[in-house]
C-alpha cells in the first residue's frame, strides 16, 4: 500500500508556486504541512526546518561578492562592458552567448565551477554584453527583447555549468552516484562515470548553440517588423 | 584550520552591515523592515549553532513572515548616475575590468595550487570549503584594490552591495529555505512514495519503457526536489539497479551518470531550483520571474530525449 499522503506538500508547492503568492510563505506552509500530515507534531516540525535552513546556509553566501560587483558598477563596469563589445567587429548576441557556453563548460569540466556565475560574471559582464552586441546589430531594443537577451545569458550559464561539472572526476554528483552504486555492491571508479557525461556536454552545446543562433535571427526579424 | 565558519563570520559582517545601511536610507519606508530581514540573516550566519533547531525555525519563520507580509522596500539608492558611470567609464578604460577578474582568477589560481602543489597536505584549509574560502579570499583582495585604486567613499562597497541586494530581496534566502524543505520531504517519506509509484507503474518486459520511466522520473523528481541529489538515490534504487541493471542488463556507468544528466535537464525547469532559475531572475531585475525557466525549457527537452537515446542505446549495446 503506497502512502500518497507526503505528496499533499508537493500539490501545495506547485499551486502556491502557480499563483504566484510569495515563494518564501509556500515552502513554510508546505514544510509544515507535509510535516504535520507526515506524523510529526508542530514543534518538530519548525525544529526541522530550522536545522534545514541552519546546515545550508553555505547556498547564501555567494551575495558577499555584491559589495565588490556594485562597486565596480557604480564606476561603470557595465558601461565598460558595453564599450568593448561596441567596438569590436563581428560581434553579436548569439556569437557571445556561444563562447561564453563554451568557456562555462571547458572550465567546469577542469573543476573550476566558481570562476563563473550570476553574480560575479553574468550581471557584470555578460548580460550587458550580450545587450550591446544585440543593439548594435539590431538598433533599439524593446523592454520585452531586452529582457529576453538577459534571460537568455542566465540560461546559458546554467546550462553550460549543468553540462560541464559532471565530466570532473572529483565533483560531487560523480562521488554520489559512485556511492548509491557501491551500496548496491556494483563498484565503479569516478573516471569511468565521468566520461559518460561527454556524450551529453557534446549534445547541449549543440543544441543549446543551435538555439542562440535561432535567437540571434529571431532578434533580426523583430527588428525588422518594429522598422517597418 | 580555515573552514566555513570563517565564511559564516565575513557573510554575517556584510549583512549586518545591510541592515545597519538600512536603517539609515531615508529614501526607504519600509526601512527598518529591511534592517530587521537582513539582521535576522546576520544572526543566523553568527549565532544560528548556538539558537537550537527551534530557535533557528522561529528566525525561518520570521524572515517568512517579513516577506510574505510584503514588507520588504527599496530605497532610491546613493548610487552614481548614468552620465557619471559613462564618465567614469571612459576615464579609467579598460583597466576596470582587473578588480572584476581578481574574484574568478583567485578561483582559479587557488583551486591549481590547492591540488597540484604541497599546500594541501598543510592543513591550512579545509579541503571541504576550499571553493568558499577561495571566493572570500577572492572578494577581499578585490576589495583592497578598489579602495586603493578607485579611492570610493569608506561606505560605498556596503551601499552599492546593499543596492543589488534589496533587488534580489526576498529571493536571497528562498535557496536555503528550499534546502529545507527538502530535508522535510525526506524525512516525510516524499523519496519513497515517489519511488514506489514509480515501481508500480512499470511496464514489465520493455526496455525502452523502463529507460524513459527511468529518466522521466529522475527529471521529475528533480523538478519537484530542486536538487538532482535527491532525486538519483530514490530512482537508482526503484529502477535503476533492480530492472535496468540486474533484469535487463545494462551498463551501470551509463544508467548511472546519464541519469543523473535526465535529472540535470529537470533542474532547468523548476523554480524549485532557486538558486540557478530564480535568483538570476531577480539578480537581472527580470519582470518575469520565470523568464529564465522560460529560457531554459525549450534547450532542456531535447536534451532529455537525446539523454534517454544515450541510456537505452549506450547502455544496452
């Protein structure tokens, strides 16, 4: 008999996150929700969630790099950055979008996941960068295309890390699926793991490719219609 | 030895260093409001081992409780205004970009000297938070040289960081209170339900099907965890081992590490991943929260197809 009561928490979650109330006050109410219908009194409950949020407040501290980045933009990085790419021939959003895929995945295969990410590089540098190239190429932007081009640049760096990291032999979810393996007696070393993530980081850099060059010519024919 | 709770003290000072920033923004009315959420987060990076796990669970529930009430603000900010940023920009060139790469070259330098040189074997860093260690070191060196270099006003770094954090806002503390609930789901028994269903409702004698309900349900599960880590334990254990690996005969590296890639393309879809999809929303001042899931979705669904090819074809060759 399978116990469909824990899953109430799940529905709450994706309710409360469809209606869009604050993210924050749905996971509370669906913490303690799943808790409580899971058995546990109140107390217990709140107790849990409070050892959850002290074990991992490691997550929060990537925000001590704000200091430095909204230094650096009141000195006019981003400006800086528009700059650059104004200058150089050739350059577009799609063109920096694909070797920043690129540079994101070869780095995180060598194990070097935090030389990069949304604070420290695609609010500084990439997301304005992929902005100027698209004016430049493109004229004037709409609010909706600009935001469009910003999502576009977070995107790529999560796919780019995602489908990088794991052909590192030493990054956490190589060790973890070594481990669940060996509980089950079937022992694998990380290197013969790792090299299994090759075919997939091939296949997201192409297609995650393919897309920013169909983003660049979608740009090009919103473009156009806004012209005419 | 440097561990995390050195990052716990330098994350706790910049906070604390918000709220106080808070208080004194005048151009904020909801000020104080402000002063109170990151002070409590202060609190938690300083003292949260010495509060209890309840203790720490009514600091949650107050942080919830500021933001769902909406009582968080913004302030106008002291900020440089665009004609000074392009002026600035001009005058110092190029060479603005330097502090900016300090944060990642310290990274980078740090992690190739922590494992090929001796310095690992000092015991000088825990080899656990080497990564945090090197993004603090990174972050205070940067620090240094644009007080050198850039000559700001004392408190601006605090002001300016204080700037981009109230447009994160909330959304700053919704990765590790999604870690949370994870660690609830678990405890009520959400992997094992999950597990179950999938078992229940597998297809005997077809290897395809398997694959997909396999790779389906570390996407699924992952969606709904936030966190592939949850999701490969449960599904490995449902289907993996016992009809991919021991009755059908599959590879076991390739179930193993393309499944968790299955779980990957899941981690693009979910707001549950904050700290990657909605975060950056805020991070970017997106309108659309979602705008980065929107993003994300169309790569993430060929890229599962071609992941459930590599499991059934790689794996049972």
């Amino acid at each position: 008999m399978i116990d469909y009561w824990p899953l109430l928490g799940i529905l709450l979650v994706v309710a409360g996150f469809a209606l869009r109330f604050n993210p924050l006050l749905v996971v509370a109410v669906s913490a303690i929700a799943t808790g409580v219908l899971g058995g546990m009194d109140l107390g217990k409950v709140v107790a849990l969630l409070g050892k959850g949020f002290n074990d991992n407040r490691y997550v929060t501290i990537i925000y001590i790099v704000l200091p430095v980045i909204g230094l650096l933009e009141r000195y006019g990085l981003q400006q800086r950055a528009r700059a650059l790419i104004g200058r150089m021939r050739g350059a577009s959003a799609g063109r920096i979008l694909i070797f920043y895929l690129a540079f994101r995945q070869i780095f995180a295969a060598l194990g070097l996941t935090s030389v990069a990410g949304h604070p420290q590089t695609v609010r500084p540098l990439v997301a304005p960068m992929a902005e100027a190239a698209a004016e430049k190429v493109h004229g004037a932007l709409s609010d909706e295309e600009r935001e469009r081009v910003k999502a576009m640049a977070a995107a790529t760096d999560n796919i780019g890390l995602f489908f990088g990291e794991d052909i590192f032999l030493a990054i956490a979810s190589i060790l973890l699926i070594q481990g669940s393996l060996a509980g089950f007696g079937i022992q694998l070393t990380p290197f013969q793991l790792s090299v299994w993530a090759v075919p997939t980081a091939i296949a997201a850099f192409i297609i995650h490719s393919a897309r920013l060059a169909w983003f660049e010519r979608s740009l090009a024919r919103s473009a156009k219609t806004a012209r005419s | 030895m440097i561990d995390l709770h050195w990052l716990y003290v330098l994350a706790g000072a910049i906070f604390a260093a918000f709220a106080i920033s808070s208080v004194r923004d005048r151009t904020n009315p909801r000020r104080l409001a402000n002063a109170v959420f990151w002070g409590l987060l202060a609190a938690s990076f300083w003292f949260g081992d010495l509060f209890g796990d309840l203790g720490n669970g009514v600091l949650v529930l107050a942080l919830v409780a500021i933001a769902g009430a909406h009582l968080l603000g913004k302030g106008q900010g002291s900020s440089t205004s665009p004609k000074e940023r392009e002026e600035y920009s001009r005058r110092f060139g190029n060479r603005l970009f330097l502090p900016a790469l300090i944060i990642p070259l310290t990274a980078f330098v740090g992690t190739l000297a922590f494992n090929y040189t001796p310095l690992k074997g000092l015991g000088l860093v825990d080899p656990k938070s080497v990564t945090l260690v090197l993004l603090g070191l990174g972050v205070i060196i940067a620090l240094a040289v644009c007080y050198a270099w850039l000559r700001p006003p004392a408190t601006a770094p605090i002001e300016e960081g204080r700037r981009l954090m109230e447009s994160i806002g909330w959304a700053a503390v919704l990765p590790q209170m999604l870690a949370a609930l994870g660690a609830i789901f678990a405890a009520a028994g959400v992997g094992t339900t999950v597990g179950a269903i999938a078992g229940a409702i597998l297809p005997s004698g077809n290897t395809f099907l398997a694959v997909l309900l396999y790779a389906g349900g570390m996407a699924v599960f992952t969606m709904i965890m936030g966190n592939a880590f949850a999701a490969f334990p449960v599904m490995i254990a449902a289907i993996g081992v016992p009809i991919l690996i021991h009755q059908d005969g599959g590879n076991p590296a390739v179930i193993g590490a393309v499944g968790m890639l299955a779980g990957f393309c899941g981690t693009l879809c979910t707001p549950m991943a904050a700290n990657f999809n909605i975060v950056p929303a805020a991070l970017l001042e997106l309108k659309n929260q979602y705008a980065v899931i929107r993003a994300q979705v169309p790569t993430a669904i060929p890229l599962f197809a071609v992941n459930v090819l590599i499991i059934y074809f790689a794996a049972f060759a």
